[in-house]
C-alpha cells in the first residue's frame, strides 16, 4: 500500500481546485483600480537605426496618457547578465547594455522601441498604430558563421566584432585531449545542429506597474519564476529603485521553462510609466510578442568528435560549438553554453580527456537564454548522439557500448575531466530497469508487425546525466556568477499548531504547495491540511532565488527542512520548560514531546500554544514565538541521471515519424510525491519530443522569424504522443542534501532528444537507408524523407 | 456602444461593448470571470474555450455581440451545484492532469464537449478532440487519462509502472 500522505505519498495537488474551478490569479487577471494600459511598438526589421520617432499624432489620440521611446531610459541603467565568463586567451566578455527600449539601433525583429500607455487596452494600441517611426534597415547579421567570419557588420557598433567570448573548458586539458585524438584507433565525428526552441509558456508574460506616491513605493506583479531576482535587477541594475522600495509579486504564473526566469524591459517599462503617470499601469503580451520577445532555446552548432578503441573504450571527447545569445546578452545567457554545457560533457562515462570550445555570438535575433534543460539537453544530445554513431561504426550494441563505458558505483564521488565531482548514481541500474520496462527483448517482434505495416520501426536508447538544484555559491561563484545560489525559508508557527511556510521557491506548475507540505508534516507528524505554503511576493518571503534548474526541492526544500529542524529544537526547549525536563532529555516523535525514560509528554498543540502565551518563561534563556528562517546553501550540484528509450515508426513514402513508444528510467534519489514526478517527466518528455519532431524557430536571412505563430511553430499536439512509460524505482539518494532528493524538472527534455533521433536514424538503418548517419532536428517529414533519397 | 445581453453559467447578464470586443474578453474584463484564459492571438491554443449555445468555441473568436441572447458557460460554471467539483474536474485532479492550470478552463470545456458527443471515446478518439487544445506542461499524458476516467473507463492499466 502506497502511503497516502507525507513523503513518498502520491497525494492530489492541493492548487489543482482553484484552478479547476477557475479561480487561479494569473497576472493578467489581476486588475487595480484606476489602472492605464501599455502597448509596446516593436522593430519589424531584424537590424535597423532608429530616427525620428514621430508621436505628435498619437499623442492627441483618444485616451492617450504617455508615450516613452528609448531616448526616455537612455540614462538608467541596463538589463545585466548574470554571469561573467571570460575567453580563453583571458579577455573578458563582451556586454554591451541592453536598454529597457531599444535606442540607437534596433536589434531583432520584434526589439521594444516605443510604448503607448493609454486609458484602454484598444486606445493605446489605436495610438501605436499612429506613431511613425523612421528605421533605416541595415544588413541583418542572421547566421552564427557569418556573423563570425564577416565582423564588419555588426550587432553592435562599439564591439570589434560580434563575438560575446570564445571559451575553452578545460584550457589545460586541450593538448592531450589534442594528442589522444590523434593517437586514437578510431574517430567519430558528428556535426549537430541544436534546434533554437521557442519556450512558449501557455500564460504570455504580463505585468502591473504600481506606485504610490504617497509613500514613495513601488508594486510590480509580474510572470516571474523567481520575483526576488526580477526585484534585484529591475530595481538595483536597471531603475535606481532601492530594493526596501519596491515589491514584486509572481502571482500564479501559467508556466516558465526558463522563459520566465529573466527580467525583461517591459517590467521597468510599467513602473517607469506608473511613476511618472502616478496610477498603475498594465501590460499582457499577445502571444505574437512572445515568439518575438520572449527568451528563445537552445541554438547551437557543434561539431563533435569521440575517440575510441576498437572495444568502444572511450578515450576522448572534444567539442567545438557556436551558439547563438540574439542580439543582446539575457540574464543568463552566458552560463547556459558554458558551465551549464561544458561541464556535463563527460556524461555518464569514464572518458579520461574531454575538451570543450564554445563561442557565443551576437546575432540579429530575439536573445536566446535557459530553456528547461539549458545547455544540459544540448550537451547529452552531442555526446549521445556521437556514441550511437561510434557504436554503429564499431559494430557494438548501442546499449553494451554504453554499459562497456559507464561510470560504476564503487566509483563515486566520481571527479570528471570537465570539472565536476558527481556525488552518487548507478547507470547500470538504471538501463537496467529501461531494458526491462521498454521490453527492449520484444523490439524485434514488434519491428516484424511494423514491418507488415509497411513501416520502418526503429529503437532508440541514451542516457543522460544533469547538473541539478544550481547551487553552491561557493562554485559557481568561482565560476563566474554574479549572485549566490542558496535558497531560504521562513516556519512560521501559529499559535493554534498549524504553520505558513515562507518560500524562496517559485511554483508556476511544479505543485510545491502540496509537495512542500508533504516534507514538513512528515517532520513535524501533523497533517499537511494544517500548513499553508506562501510563495511569490516579496513582502511575504525571505530572499531567495527561485524556481529553475530543477533546484526547488533539493534547494528550497532543504532550506525548509533546516528551518523545521530550527522549529524542532525550540519547540523541544518549550517542551522541556513545560515538564520541567532538560531540553536534552526531550525526545519528539509522532506530533509529541515526551521525557525520554518517562510517560510525560506533551502534544505539538500545547506546545504551540505555550510559545505565544509565555506566562512563565524563562525569557533570559527562552524567547517567546515559534519562527524560524534558514538559509541553505548546498555542497554540490544534484546529479539525476537516467536511460531513455523510444521506438518510432517512419513512414518510407511520406518520411513521417510516428512515436510508438517511450520509456523513461530516472534515478531521481529520494522521491516526495510520485505523482508529481512523474508528471514533470511526461512534461519534459513531450518537449524534449517536441524539439527533435516539431519544432524549430525559424529566421530567414533578413532575420524576419518565419515561425512566429502556432500555425507555423508547431508545438506537439496531444495525437503527436502516446501514453509514456516512466520508473523512478532505481534511487541513488543525493549524499549532500538532507531529503536526498536529485530533482525532476527538467529531465525529461534532456533525456528524450537523442533517443527519438537514434530511433529514426536505426529505423533507416534497418530499413536498408545506411548512407543516413545523421538528420538534424527538427525531424520532419521533408527532412526524413530527403535524407533517404540517396 | 452597443448593448449585449446573454446568459452565462444560468445568470442573465448584460454590458456595453465595442463592436471588436471579444466575447473571451467580454467574459474576463466586463464579468471578471477570469478562468477563460486567452493564451495565443491566432485562434490556435484552446485555452479559451467556452460553451456557446452547448457547442465549445474559441472565446477569442468570437465577437461578444454575436453572443447575443446565447447561453454560455465557463470553467466557473462546472462544479456541482454544492461546489465540489465536477466529474471532468475531479478526474483532472485524480489524475494530475494539470500543472500550471493555465491551458487547464479550455482542457475541461473540451473534454466536457467530447463526453458530451462520445460517452466512451477511445484514447485516439480524445487526442484527436483534444487537437485545438495545447497544454505547454503535462505531456497530455494525464490528460488523456483523466478523460478516459471521466467517462467511467479503467485507467488503472495505462503506462503501468
Ligand atoms: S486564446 Fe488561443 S485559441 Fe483562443
Ligand atoms: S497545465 Fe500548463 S499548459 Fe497545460
């Protein structure tokens, strides 16, 4: 019997009701009296100069009450990146500002250079129509190779070229992965193109500029994944706003993948607008801006190389890849292609010599940042791709070759060649556990009925690994972060036993109100009914980082465990007050302190209840209340790691990829609620399907976005996939943190890529098509199929 | 501006609007029933699907002036009359086949039609109804699920573990 609450327990989401019954408060839903409406102007071409903007007529427009061009920011300051990462040679990255609205130059098809705020959602946009902008079109730098051989035409003028910074990691390892290369038996190399993904959150980003002049405060409610961050920026780097001034509040937020993570300028636009107007000031993206606006995925080209012995003994790995940040530098844009990518370019393998190069480049296209995976997905889909080819090449099983290589766990800590010491895991285990539930043994037999069918069936098997719950500060300061990266929380008791839980984490879909009460009604012994989970403003919250990286357990989650265990050994010192005990002595199992060696005890309640009327404590050696906050900062990365395994089915007249299954084996350590875990796989899965079958972000070479609607942009539908296989039953506890627990979020997307990819190319493979060692993503019927003409 | 009249989850209402106003605005901004959630410009996300007159449609495509002396019902209109929530909604929770609840109103006035039409709809039948509804979180997975139990099917055997 499954336990029905508490950890491990598969319990129904609490949040599920208020949003069944449509009662959630998405920001656009949020409505405060008196409260203008901004629309934004946006460059329609990829790279221009801005004139005269002429707002004369508009401004007399009905309803009209501001315009703001960028010539209104150009003193305040701009939207930093996150992380500094320097080039190998020892120069430091190139940042060049990005503005709240686009000055000088626009940048991308789609970059802010006006808004209107007008009493209406209709007048404003009525006015916008009104204003005449003159935007002399220049070249527009589109493609990475381009953009890097021809540094005459520029994204931005005052850089030498459009190079970001070229790094290489690890810069000692690179003349003996040079020399074990050259030495090596046998060679794969592979060029891959990393699809740039478009996140699409269903909820478009919105947000409500609020000022009160009064007091001189500041109210931003806004789609954010981690509003504590969105404060810093928008109030410390962009608007000169003291932090205690302002509050943000990330309402219900109708998911995020990265793309909600970032600060971005409309943000300081509504409070900018706010202020001066003094009354709020809303805005909601049409989703057409969010294809335009909205941090884009992925966008790498690398070429990578696997050398090998003869027995698939991997002996090393070198990458060299170009990915794109758009035309300005996001908040982490510069962490995602290097420390989010290079350092897991050892995968689950002993591979002795590993070298990494990435260059990121300027280009005339929306910025590009983390998307569900960031840079990880990227990463296992290089080295997972490269081994099925070295397999195919060496005539081994594309599972033995795998199993031949893996790290074992008499290994760990394991302490790879690109920087990382993986603390725990079981490869082994879990291509175990993948054989068995993708009844790989039934493959052929199923192949044989495809077959019947007229189709080519395919198998597909990878494995990944991923640096999760980002992390300690420690190393990533090192590394080049410009923030911590602990997390916090408050327990704050009430005097009648139940308790608010005060969280750094963000919840836009992952179901932390009801996983979060599951841990600490687990530590405390009282139901999760009695404990309210409080996230997302400012105001309410201790300062924490937020929702991403698969970090909101492993990270938020221990810090609410540390900070339950503070509540513990004060309630425990109340305890022994009340039955005149040392604090020592006192023992709490089960909701109850009892006197160990004795039968005197008290319950959870009594002792709640004696913290906030304390008619007779000690009050030099015992305070009043039961409050405590924590602040946790991890020793490590999480590491989650897994096998994937999908079969598909290719049409040979149409080139058209059917999945007909996929399986996911995950070894996430410890697991709170199952059913939400494995949701969060599905989730992943179904991107991670989506990039290597649908979608795709398209720019034509005038930089104008061809896929800029769902019509165009296609995001798998519910008859794209079918029912997925998911186990989490191998577990390998993260040895660091005090739930043991790895994180789910994100893996699904970086598992699942490769594994439909080698699905297809075997399905050519074994329907004779052997010229096809590799198709890039998206895997559409026209590529499929042109690939197989010979 | 002129003057339009319907009636929504049983309630007659009625308000002033633009000829351009949409009936999923209409719905949110005059009425504040803010579960009708618009997620794309194109007509091609399914998140504000209502029922008009017992047939779903698109919020967002509709004008509210052809709305007209029509029954609409919303997200808010599908509980029990106690409250509780209603057969499709307590499947939805059963069987997590929500995350962010955003694309979650249409999901439900979706699967509300399909029952309606097919009261034992096969898995393909409900993916393929499900077509013009995009859930950016959940994989459909349990979505689909959902669906097959909220018409009484056994789902216990889907995706066994
Ligand atoms: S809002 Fe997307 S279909 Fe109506
Ligand atoms: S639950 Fe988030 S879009 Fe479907």
């Amino acid at each position: 019997m499954p336990k029905d609450h508490g950890i491990g327990a598969p319990m129904t989401r609490r949040e599920d009701v208020r949003f069944l019954m449509g009662r959630g408060t998405y920001t656009d839903d949020v409505n405060v009296q008196g409260q203008a409406h901004a629309v934004f102007l946006r460059s329609q071409v990829a790279h221009g100069r801005i004139g005269k903007i002429d707002t004369r007529a508009a401004a007399k427009m009905p309803g009209v009450l501001a315009i703001f061009t960028g010539e209104d920011f150009k003193d305040v300051g701009g939207n930093p990146a996150g992380w500094f990462i320097g080039s190998r040679d020892g120069t430091p990255m190139r940042e060049p500002k990005r503005p709240v609205l686009a000055h000088g130059k626009v940048r991308h098809v789609g970059d802010a250079y006006a808004a209107v705020v007008a009493e209406t959602y209709a007048q404003a946009r009525d006015a916008a129509e009104a204003i005449v902008a003159d935007i002399r079109e220049l070249p527009a730098v589109v493609d990475m190779a381009e953009a890097v051989r021809n540094p005459k035409n520029r994204v931005h003028d005052e850089l030498p070229d459009n190079v970001c910074f070229d790094w290489g990691w690890i810069e000692d390892n690179r003349a003996k992965v040079d020399a074990a290369i050259r030495a090596a038996p046998h060679v794969t190399t592979l060029h891959l193109v990393n699809n740039r993904l478009i996140p699409n959150a269903m909820e478009p980003r919105a947000s409500i500029g609020e000022y009160n002049p009064g007091t001189g405060d500041y109210r931003l409610t806004t789609t954010s994944q981690n509003p504590h961050l969105t404060r810093l920026l928008v109030a410390a780097f962009v608007l000169g706003i003291p932090e205690h001034k302002l509050t943000v509040v990330a309402p219900d937020v109708g998911g995020g993948f990265g793309s909600k993570i970032y600060h971005y300028g409309e943000e300081a636009l509504v409070l900018a607008a706010a202020r001066r107007l003094g009354r709020p000031v809303k805005w909601t993206a049409e989703r057409s801006e969010s294809f335009l606006a909205d941090a884009h995925g992925r966008d790498h080209v690398t070429k990578i190389e696997l050398a090998c012995e003869k027995d698939g003994t991997f002996i090393a790995i070198r990458t060299e890849t170009l990915a794109n940040v758009g035309a300005y530098l996001s908040n982490f844009s510069t962490v995602t292609p290097t420390f989010l990518h290079g350092t897991l370019m050892a995968g689950n393998y002993r591979v002795p010599n590993v070298y990494v190069n990435v260059k990121t480049v300027f280009t005339n296209t929306a910025p590009v940042d983390a998307y569900r995976g960031a840079g990880r997905p990227e990463a296992t889909f290089s080295i997972e791709r490269v081994i099925d080819v070295a397999a195919r090449e060496l005539g081994i099983d594309p599972i033995e070759i795998r199993r031949r290589n893996f790290i074992t766990p008499d290994m760990f800590p394991y302490t790879t060649p690109v920087g990382l010491q993986y603390d725990t895991g079981n490869y082994g285990a879990t291509m175990d556990r993948l054989v068995e539930i993708a009844d790989i043994a039934g493959f052929e037999q199923r192949r044989a009925e495809s077959a019947r069918k007229g189709l080519l069936r395919g198998l597909g098997v990878n494995c990944y690994i991923e640096a999760c719950g980002i992390a300690p500060s420690n190393l990533v300061g090192a590394l080049g972060a410009r923030v911590g990266l602990y997390d916090a929380a408050t327990v704050r008791v009430n005097a009648t036993g139940n308790l608010s839980i005060m969280t750094g984490a963000h919840s836009h879909g992952q179901g932390h109100e009801t996983a979060f009460a599951q841990v600490v009604a687990e530590r405390l012994g009282i139901p999760e009914s009695s404990i309210e989970i409080v996230h997302g403003d400012t105001s309410k919250i201790p300062f924490g980082m937020g929702s991403y990286g698969s970090r909101s357990l492993a990270v938020c989650g221990s810090a609410i465990v540390r900070a339950t265990d503070k509540i513990i050994a004060k309630a425990k010192k109340i305890a022994a007050h009340m039955m005149e005990a040392a604090p020592e002595d006192v023992e709490f199992r089960d909701g109850k302190f009892s006197v160990v060696g004795t039968d005197k005890s008290v319950d959870w309640g009594a002792v709640c209840l004696k913290a906030y009327v304390p008619h007779n404590f000690p009050h030099e050696s015992l305070e009043p209340g039961l409050e405590e906050t924590a602040f946790y900062d991890p020793a490590n990365f999480t590491y989650p790691a897994g096998a994937y395994a999908c079969e598909v089915e290719v049409d040979p007249g149409t080139g058209k990829v059917t999945i007909a299954s996929f399986a996911a084996a995950d070894d996430f350590g410890n697991i709170v609620n199952p059913l939400i875990v494995e949701g969060q796989v599905h989730g992943g899965l179904a991107q991670g399907i989506g990039q290597a079958l649908t979608e795709g972000a398209v720019y034509d070479s005038s930089g104008q976005l061809l896929t800029a609607s769902y019509m165009d942009y296609a995001m798998p539908r519910a008859d794209d996939l079918p029912f997925f296989r998911v186990d989490h039953s191998c577990r390998t506890p993260c040895t660091h943190n005090p739930l043991g627990v790895k994180g789910c979020g994100e893996a699904g997307a970086i598992g699942s890529p490769p594994a439909v990819v080698n699905a297809v190319i075997d399905a050519l493979h074994r329907g004779g098509y052997t010229h096809v060692r590799h198709i890039d993503m998206p895997l559409s019927p026209v590529r499929v199929w042109s690939a197989m003409q010979r | 501006m002129p003057k339009v009249t319907m009636t929504v989850n049983g309630m007659a209402v009625s308000g002033e609007v633009e000829g351009r106003t949409l009936l999923s605005d209409f719905l949110r901004d005059d009425l504040g029933l803010t579960g009708t959630h618009v997620g794309c410009d194109t007509s091609q996300c399914g998140a504000c699907v209502v029922h008009l007159d017992g047939a779903p449609v698109k919020a967002c495509s509709v004008f509210a002036l052809d709305a007209e002396g029509a029954k609409v019902t919303t997200i808010e209109g599908m509980a029990n009359p106690d409250g509780s929530l209603g057969v499709i909604q307590k499947a939805f929770q059963d069987h997590h086949g929500l995350q962010c609840g955003f694309c979650t109103p249409g999901m439900v006035m979706s699967a509300a039609a399909l029952l309606k039409e097919n009261r034992k709809p096969t898995e393909a039948e409900i993916r393929a109804y499900l077509d013009g509804n995009i859930c950016r979180c959940t994989g459909y997975h349990n979505i689909v699920k959902a669906v097959l139990a909220a018409s009484g099917q056994d789902v216990s055997r889907i995706a066994a573990e």
